[in-house]
C-alpha cells in the first residue's frame, strides 16, 4: 500500500490552465484578444529561456576572458 517505485505524476502547470483559461475566454467572447495572445502562456517562455542561456553565455565568455 502506497509503495513509491519512482514514477512520478506531472500535471498541468500555470501556462497550461492560463492558456485554457484565455482559450475559454476567447471562444465565450469575453475577450477579444488575437489567437497568438490567446496562445501566448505557450509561446511566451521559449524567448524568455532563450535569452537566460544567451546573457549565461555572455557572461562566461567575459569570465573566461578576464582569467
């Protein structure tokens, strides 16, 4: 009874009930938002990670240069 081998429940985080939520706004015509702001909880972090692993980057080549 309750034995824990390893596996592991992943459920839907904020971006995904934000996203249904602005999709149901959207199709009750509660807003009146584009689809690609509708969709964006979806889109949004992949530039905000983008730019994290860009500054990450620049700021070890700096460290690298000033060894």
């Amino acid at each position: 009874m309750g034995s824990n081998n390893g596996a592991r429940v992943v459920g839907m985080g904020f971006a995904g009930w934000l996203t249904i939520l602005f999709i149901g706004l959207k199709l009750g015509r509660v807003i009146d938002w584009s689809w690609w702001w509708v969709l964006s909880p979806l889109w949004i972090p992949i530039p905000i990670i983008i730019a994290i692993f860009f500054i990450v980057f620049i700021f070890s080549v700096m460290w690298d240069e000033i060894k």
